[in-house]
C-alpha cells in the first residue's frame, strides 16, 4: 500500500505591493534639476527604512562630452551623487520628520568602492538603506547595479540644513 506524503506549511503573508515613486513626485522632494537631477523613477520605497531608484544613463548627458570623448564614461561622483538622491527621497518621505522645509547635504562619504565602468546605455539599479538617524543627521548604505553587477557601493552621511 501506497502512502502520502504532505508537508503543511504555513501561510506566508500575502505579498504586499511596492510602493513606487515617479519623477513628478521626485520632482517636489529634491531641489534638484536638469542637469543634475540623477534619480528617474523610485521602484520599491519602504518607508523610513530604504528605496531603490533608477538612474537611465544616456549619452546625451552633458558630462559625456569631455568625461571621456570617444570612451565615455560616468564619473564616479554622479554615481555617488545618485546614490544620495535616492537616499535623500527616504530622509524626506520619514514619517515625522522636520525635513519638510529643509535641505539634505552631504557630511561624510565612507567606504566608497568603485567595481566597474557606468556607460551611456546602462541601468544604475541604487538602493539606499537607512543606517541611523538622530536628530539632524543620518546614515545610509547605498549600493548601485548594473544587470545585476555592484558598480559602487558606499556609507553615505547626512545633515538637515535649514
């Protein structure tokens, strides 16, 4: 005679919709504009906690001229840039938060790495995960991607500016 097995497991919470952010909406979170306005679309925003932004690279991007003519690349302080941006969307979106009125500055970049070259055609997959924060300042983890390859990676620090 023949037995059968079951295994029951139990149910897993249902899978919650990502909650996406679009350029209009970016648009009235940073200050930034053309040409430096490097976050696209935010694809998956957890708030308080992290975001993941794409950055479309294109060849018409004014750096391309001179960074590098018949080579071009991205230079690694717009990707380090990028990687602040969609950091900065996760300090304004924080629940609470006296950000509404202020601007996010740089305070420190740590353990910034370089993997490989960004070019005109790629995908900067960034997220950026909240470290800490107290009171005006903050901490993030930031990591970029292209098809799934680490180009840069880094802790990103921050201060509430008036």
């Amino acid at each position: 005679m023949q037995t059968l097995e079951t295994t029951i497991t139990p149910e897993l919470d249902p899978p919650t919709e990502k909650i996406t952010i679009n350029i209009e909406e970016i648009q009235q979170l940073l200050p930034h504009r053309y040409p430096f306005a490097l976050v696209d679309r935010i694809i998956d925003f957890v708030p308080g906690k992290k975001a993941v932004g794409i950055k479309n690279v294109t060849f018409n991007e004014p750096q391309f001229q001179g960074h590098f003519p018949g080579r071009p690349l991205m230079p690694g302080v717009l990707i380090v840039e990028a990687m602040a941006q969609v950091g900065g969307i996760v300090l304004k979106k924080m629940a609470g938060s006296d950000a509404s009125g202020g601007l996010f500055v740089f305070a420190g970049i740590d353990k910034v790495r370089f993997r490989r070259p960004v070019t005109p055609g790629d995908q900067l997959v960034i997220t950026a995960e909240i470290l800490k924060v107290k009171g005006r300042f903050g901490k993030m983890q930031a990591i970029a991607t292209v098809d799934g390859q680490r180009v840069a990676e880094g802790e990103l620090m921050f201060s509430l500016m008036d």
